[in-house]
C-alpha cells in the first residue's frame, strides 16, 4: 500500500473520529481534536510535507461532513500538519534525557497546536460578535489537555494503518528450518 493511500486512509478514520466518536468520549461537554491527534501522530511517518498534505485533506473532508463553508480549517489543520514534525525536531534536542520522549513530545505538540487552534478559533468568534469568558478559557485548555492524551489509544490506531499491507522482505523476521540451507543440500 503506497504512503498517499495511508494518508488519505488516515485523513478518513480521523474525520470519522473527529465527527462521530467524539460525541460519546466528552468529558464535562469538551471533547479532544481528534484531527490535531491523527496529524500530529501521522507527521512522525510522513514529515511536513505528508503532514501538509493530510492536513488539507483531513481539513476538507470535515467541512463537507460538517458544513462549513469558512476555510479556517483548511487553513489551521494545514498548518498544523506542516509545523508538527518541525516542533518535533526542536523538542528532540530539548528532551533528551528523558526516558519515553517520543510520546511526551507527541503530547507536548499536540497539547501546544490544539491550543494555537483553539486560540484561533476564539479570535474568529471575537471578530464575529460573540463574547468569551472565563469559561471558554477553561475549555480551551481541557480540550488541548484531553487531545494530548488522545495520543495514546491513537498511536495504537495510527501504527495499525502504517503497518496494513506491508510486504514482507525476504530478509526478515527469523529463519524458519526450511529457509536453512545446509551444506549437503548445497
């Protein structure tokens, strides 16, 4: 299965949890971004530019499913699938010394562009007349705060597609006693 058929395969399932799942995973009436999740999990496998183009997808498939008619989404979900693996790279250099930093650095992003879009979002309301309290601010941060923890049961998903369909080479895995050729069968 070629990489472009694994993001858009994975731009589907992240529109599906992000449009139907979510309704039955609220917590206190906020649910995480399950968008943000999948993107941030899928740049580790593709990088920016796999990152950008999933973005735009994943953005595109939830305003149809959705309605919307704004590109905001386009917009924020296509930057955040660009600047994921880059936020990356620089966390790498700053958490080296701890023991699991590739899932704490996949939280670090996601709870850090959930917010960046969260805060976007809040700003588009503002500009239309809506007001925003306290309230909205607490929201903000649990909805970043349970997206962040989202990487967990997502990577679980995440690794499922990037493995489906893989060949397997010749070369790997163990020898079984037929792949063993010995020197009376030569």
């Amino acid at each position: 299965m070629s990489r472009a058929l694994r993001i858009v395969i994975t731009a589907f399932v992240a529109c599906i949890c992000q449009t139907n799942l979510v309704r039955y995973i609220r917590i206190a009436g906020v649910a995480p971004d399950m968008l943000i999740v999948f993107l941030v999990l899928l740049t580790g496998y593709t990088g920016a530019y796999g990152g950008f183009c999933a973005g735009a997808v994943m953005a595109m498939l939830y305003d149809a499913s959705v309605g919307y008619v704004l590109a905001i989404n386009l917009v924020a979900y296509t930057f955040i699938g660009w600047a994921a693996p880059l936020l990356r790279r620089a966390l790498d250099l700053k958490l080296r010394k701890f023991r699991h930093k590739s899932v704490l650095e996949r939280m670090l992003i996601c709870f850090f562009l959930t917010l960046m879009r969260e805060i976007l979002y809040i700003g588009y309301l503002f500009l239309i007349g809506a007001e925003q309290g306290l309230v909205t601010v607490m929201r903000m941060l649990l909805c970043a705060a349970y997206s962040a923890l989202m990487i967990l049961p997502g990577s679980v998903i995440m690794r499922l597609i990037m493995r489906a369909g893989r060949k397997k080479k010749k070369g790997d895995g163990d020898l079984n006693e037929d792949d063993v050729v010995t020197e009376t069968q030569r």
